[in-house]
C-alpha cells in the first residue's frame, strides 16, 4: 500500500472548508496508521480482552461513513456492508476469510459516495433519513462534526494498536 497524502487542514479558512479540510486529514490518518502493514499487523488486537483490530477499524468506518452519508443524509437504501442485526460488531469481529483489500476498497468507495453525497449542499441542511435513536433528522454540519469526533476516536485506538504491532507511533 502506498503511503496516503495527508493534507494538515488550512489554519484559515470559511467554516465549510474547515470542517471538510479537518475530516480528510482524520481520514487520511487512519489509512496512515494501516500503511505497510501485512496481513497479521492488520489483524492484530490492541491488548486483551480488547479484540478491537486495524482492520476490523477500517471496516467499521466504511458502515459508519455509509450510514451518516448515504442513509441518512442522502436517504438512500444502503444496507450495511459488515454488519447485520444478528451481529452488531460484524464490522470488528470479522470471518477469517476477510481481506485488508475488501475492507480497504469499501471504505474508499463509502468515503467517495459521501464526498458524492454532500457535494454542493448546504451546511445548513437536514437528512432525508433520520437518526437511528432520535427518529429526528440531522443536519449536515452535525454529520461532519460527528464524523470528526468518530475518526478522532478510532485514530486514538489506531494509534495504540499501531504502536502494539510494531512500535511505531507518532501522527
């Protein structure tokens, strides 16, 4: 896997770019934490009991991307892709025929279709879908700012499961 382009987010700008540029790099670090691992770094847990994995991380985040953007933003019938009412944490407990490949191209084409799906709409807006524990709608400038804290705090476990693997720590 190459090395993502992580863009710090500009200390000056309107309040749209801001939270868009402050999203990209908590994306950007995540795939960052992935980078040049193999197959049992990906798979490795953080420490027990704990069995929270890199992979099982980026899994997570494409269901977390699709469900704020596409189903309930854009409304759209996008039924999860790891997880199931049978097995809410099917995203981070995985069968061990799941690859780094599959979950690393789902979450790009979740990131892309949430780009897709808020392109050219207003901050100010509300979801077409509504909250799964409210039933409210939710606007957009709350999904991005959940979407921040969301990665922020899985880039927070990305980082000690990283450090875990092979030591490596740092932004």
């Amino acid at each position: 896997m190459t090395e993502p382009q992580r863009r710090k987010p500009p200390h000056i700008a309107d309040e749209r770019a801001s939270l868009e540029a402050f999203l990209d790099f908590q994306r950007a670090t995540l795939e960052h934490k992935c980078a040049g691992l193999d197959d049992a770094g990906l798979r490795t847990a953080s420490v027990p009991p704990s069995t929270l994995t890199l992979l099982g991380l980026v899994r997570h985040l494409a269901d977390v991307e699709r469900h704020w953007y596409r189903r309930v933003f854009a409304g759209e019938e996008a039924p999860p892709l790891f997880y199931s009412d049978e097995n809410e944490d099917g995203d981070f407990e995985f069968p061990a025929e799941a690859t780094w490949e599959e979950a690393l191209t789902a979450w790009r084409e979740e990131v892309a279709a949430a780009r897709a799906a808020v392109r050219g709409r207003s901050l100010e807006e509300t979801s077409v879908g509504r909250h799964h524990k409210t039933g409210e709608p939710v606007g957009l400038r709350w999904i991005h700012l959940h979407m921040i804290e969301e990665y922020a705090r899985h880039n927070g476990h990305a980082d000690l499961i990283r450090e875990r693997v092979d030591g490596a720590t740092g932004s």
